[in-house]
C-alpha cells in the first residue's frame, strides 16, 4: 500500500497543530524517518484495517477517541482494533464485550483490564488524571446497576469525577429526597431507571442541572424491554430532561463527559 497521503483525506479535517508540530521537530531532528512520518500522516484522518476504518480524529473533535462497540464483532476483530487504537490514544474503551474477547486482547494488549459490571474492557495509560467534579448518576434499583456502570466507566475516562446514588426508585420516594445537597451541587446527573421510568422527572424537578435520562430493559411483561420507560421519559413534563436509548449507558456517561467538561472551561 502507498505511503503517500492523500490530500483529499485531510481536507475538511481538523489536524491537532501540536501533534503535527511535534511530528515535524522530530522529522527535523531525525528521530524519525520520512517514511514513518507520511505513515503517520496517512493514518491522522482515519486508518483502514479492511473490515473497520478507525477513525483517529475523534479525540480532537469529540474530546475522547472512538470507542468499540463489541457487539456483534468477533474476538479477534476486536482485539485487531484494541491494539490500533492504543497505539495511537492513552484511552480505550470496548462497550458490551465478553470474556473471550478480553482474554484476546490481552494477548496483544497486556495492560487492558475487564470491568465485569459494565462489561467493558477499558485501557488507561493516562498518568495523574485531573477529574472535573460534576457528574452524577442515580439509579432507581439495584437492577440498573450494569447500565449505570458502563455510564460511570465512560464519564471516567472522560475526565470526570463521578458520583454516585443508587437504588432510590419513586417507590420510595423519601429516598430521594434524602439525598437533595448531593442532587443540587451536580453540574450534570444521568438518571438510570426501568419498569415506568418516572425517576429523570422527579429528579429534574428538584434540581437545576441537566438530566440524561436512561431507560433500562428492566420490568415485567407491559415494561416491554425497557420501552414503556423509554416513551415515559420522552414524555417527561418536567424540562431539562434529555433521553438516550435503552440501556445505553455509554451514550448517557458520553454526554455527560461533554456536557461537565464544557461547564468547567
């Protein structure tokens, strides 16, 4: 394959000056050859492994790289991938992962660790991390637990300190109120709930910040897999209630990432 970069890839694409003007002193210096640096050009816009095309840029765009999906990809796909990413990111994240898949990254990837609960294989190699405070997750049961973890995990890798209230559903609903300092000094709160979903919209109008609410698969049979939380949360009267789909955690901890470290700067 050609080392030669194309123009039209870069087009249009926000190119990190510093990482350009690091790649170039050392080019200057001779740390590193012509070749390796138009290598590394190549791959700046996106690289294509065949079957995946990883899109590198999404750190300078998005403020964290691209995370792997690892549903429906197989063991090898997924460590091939792992392996990519982290030769050019300190972050990686692999959401719905299995142990199989795991045991293959490790293989290629000896620092990668598995958090059971989430089912997310993570590798952080960031030194020190700085945490913004602000984000908060609360959760309705027990239940929701996996859903709010792979939410805590992504906030985390985000460079967010997270906090946490669990199981204080609307059944009960003094235990909410209970926990109102806590509500009311976060910049953000994700809210994890299933059966009818009504936990976002209690929240939200107790506090002023931001809600991301989030539906779980959890309840019986009229719960329908978590949509009858779904519709309840996007018919929510309280505002300030965004929703994200079913059981997504990642998209919900994503947004709260962004939503907390915007607050901060």
């Amino acid at each position: 394959m050609s080392s030669r970069v194309n123009p039209f890839l870069l087009r249009g694409v926000p190119i990190d000056s510093e990482k350009l003007k690091d790649l170039l002193e050392r080019l200057q210096v001779g740390d590193v050859s012509i070749e390796a640096a138009l290598a590394e050009l190549n791959h700046l816009p996106y690289e294509d492994l065949g079957f995946a095309k990883l899109d590198h840029h999404r750190e300078l765009r998005r403020g964290f790289p691209e995370v792997v999906l690892g549903l429906g990809k197989t063991p090898e796909q997924i460590a091939i991938i792992t392996k990519s990413l982290t030769d050019k990111s300190d972050r990686v994240l692999v959401t719905r992962a299995t142990h199989e898949a795991f045991a293959m990254v490790r293989s290629s990837v000896p620092d990668a660790e598995f958090h059971e609960a989430a089912r997310a294989i993570v590798v952080d190699r960031r030194a020190n991390p700085v945490l913004n405070p602000g984000v908060l997750i609360v959760t309705a049961g027990t239940s929701d637990l996996p859903v709010a973890d792979e939410a805590a995990l992504t906030a985390h890798l985000m460079g967010c300190e997270v906090e946490r209230v669990t199981d204080v559903g609307v059944a009960g609903v003094h235990r909410v109120l209970d926990q109102l300092p806590t509500l009311r000094k976060a910049r953000v709160i994700i809210a994890v709930a299933g059966m009818e979903g009504a936990l976002p919209s209690l929240v939200s109008g107790l506090v002023s910040a931001p809600i991301i609410a989030v539906p779980t698969s959890i309840g019986y049979g009229a719960s329908f897999g978590g949509i009858a939380a779904l519709l309840g949360m996007l018919s929510s009267c309280s505002p300030g209630v965004s929703v994200v789909n079913i059981d997504n955690g990642f998209g919900a901890g994503y947004m709260a990432g962004l939503i907390n470290n915007g607050i901060q700067e």
